[in-house]
C-alpha cells in the first residue's frame, strides 16, 4: 500500500472515530447577545485601518458580527465547489481507499455548510455570496486535477488560520468558538490529505509539461490568492454593519500596510508548503 493510500485509511478510521451529527450536536440559542465580540478585533479586515478607528466599541462589535458573517458565508460557498469536484475524484480516478475517504470528506463538508448557514441566517439574516467567474479554458495532462487542489487547499488553509485563532479566543461568544473548533477538527484531516494529494499530483505531472504550462500556473496562483483574500474585504457587509462609505473603506484596507502584514501572517503556512514543494518558486504579492 502506498503512502497517500495508508494516510486515506488512517484518516478515514479518524472520521468514523469523530463522527459527529450536526442536528443534535449543536445547541442554539434564540440570539447571541452584542457585548460579545463575534471575531477578534484582530481578525476584522478593517483592523488597523481609519475607518476601523472611526467606529466606537459598539460599532466595531457589530462589525465583527457581519466579519463572521462574511468568514463563515465565504467557507460555505468555497465548500460548493469542493463537493462538486470532490464526486469528479471518487470511483474513476481514485482508489477504493482514497474514494473511501473522500466519502468521509464529502460528508463533512455538507455539515459544515449546513452548521455555517445555520448560524448565517440566525444571527447575521443571510448568507452572503460572492461573483465568481469562471472561464472555460483547456488543460494540460494533470493540470485540471492540480488546479483543483491549489483552490481546495487555499479555501481550507486560510480558513484554518481563523478557525483556529477563534476557536481558543476567550472574548468571543462560546456558539462562536465551539463552531469554530468543530470545524477545525475536520479541516485538519481534509488538510493533511489536501497536501498529500496536491504533492503526488504535482510530482507525477509538473514534469511532463511545458514551461509556460508551469509559469501559467504560478501565475494564475498568485492571482487566486488575491482574489481569495478580496472577498474577505466584502463591501456588502460593510454596509449592513453601517460603516460609512463601505467601498471606499475596502480600497482603502485592501492597499494598508497593516492588513497585508495580516494577509502574509495568516498565509504563511501555506505559501510555505507551496515553496517546500515547488508548486511555487517566489512567495505571491498578497
Ligand atoms: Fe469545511
Ligand atoms: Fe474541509
């Protein structure tokens, strides 16, 4: 058995050990009271900004009410996808170990959005979406499957860096932390399974193609990251937080010093893997 086969049983024995049901597991109060904070200041995308500095403590509390609106709406929709591409894996391309956890992943995904639109719609009154354009295009050997893995691995890395500063935050709402610490523990294991599988598919076809196969992809990277972290910085929910002049307060947090320190601080895990593994060859401008 090889390695990434031997990783898929041993997570999948994780899956079932940790099984968990998302109508029962989670108790859900009528409303969650506002002198809490829903993310960290820290985590807010205005932090740091003048328009953060603008908003008095309530208002910078309501704020991190729709921050975490926008945080758990973006994961939601980045795991529509992922389920999608996720049955293109299963029975055909994949053995019957690696299709065996893949079921274990699917399943998981599809709580966590039930679990994520559940609060969405209880405490923030919606689940935001988000414009995502996609062009039919033509693939190298490998690349579609390679491609496909940078963007499951993107959406789940950054979100990880917030589930897990949240998760032990003792300012925040517990429903909050509870939530995210569920999610994190599921999402370690599609991390750990991501990367591996993301490395062999890499290996196998990177060299077989050609050089500005390789630069394209590299470049097309770079420019799924940013897009990835713009929608971090959604003017909609500036709006129902009241912040004066939503879209000029994202330009202007998107081009500060202070949010691109956050943006390089929560990426560096995965910038560094695509590093360590020559998907990338320099760190992207986020
Ligand atoms: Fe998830
Ligand atoms: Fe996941």
């Amino acid at each position: 058995m090889d390695a990434t086969t031997a990783l898929a049983v041993r997570l999948s024995h994780q899956s079932v050990k940790h099984l968990w049901d998302v109508y029962s597991r989670i108790e859900w109060p009528d409303t969650l009271d506002d002198s809490a904070w829903f993310m960290p200041p820290e985590l807010c995308s205005l932090y740091g900004t003048e328009a953060w500095e603008e908003l008095d403590l309530p208002a910078q509390r309501t704020l991190s009410r729709y921050e975490l609106g926008n945080f758990f709406s973006l994961t939601l929709q980045g795991e529509r996808p992922l389920i999608q591409g996720l049955v293109n894996q299963m029975y055909s391309r994949r053995n019957p170990e690696v299709t065996e956890y893949i079921h274990h992943f699917l399943d998981e995904e599809n709580k966590h959005m039930v679990m994520f639109a559940d609060f969405c719609n209880r405490y923030v009154g919606k689940v935001y979406n988000y414009k995502k354009l996609v062009l039919p295009r033509e693939y190298a050997k490998g690349e579609e499957d390679v491609t496909f893995f940078i963007k499951v691995l993107i959406v789940e890395e950054l979100g990880d860096y917030y589930n897990i500063a949240m998760g032990r935050d003792k300012r925040l709402h517990p429903l909050v932390a509870e939530i995210n610490n569920i999610h994190h523990a599921d999402e370690a294991r599609h991390i750990t399974f991501g990367r591996r599988l993301l490395k062999d598919l890499f290996e196998e076809f990177a060299p077989t193609w050609s050089a500005e196969t390789l630069a394209g992809l590299r470049s097309w990277l770079g420019d799924y990251m940013r897009s990835s972290w713009a929608d971090f910085y959604n003017p909609s929910m500036y709006r129902d937080a009241a912040i004066p002049d939503a879209y000029p307060a994202r330009q202007a947090a998107l081009k500060h010093p202070a949010c691109r320190a956050h943006r390089e601080r929560a990426s560096e895990r995965l910038v560094k893997y695509f590093l360590d593994t020559g998907i990338l060859e320099q760190a992207p401008e986020l």
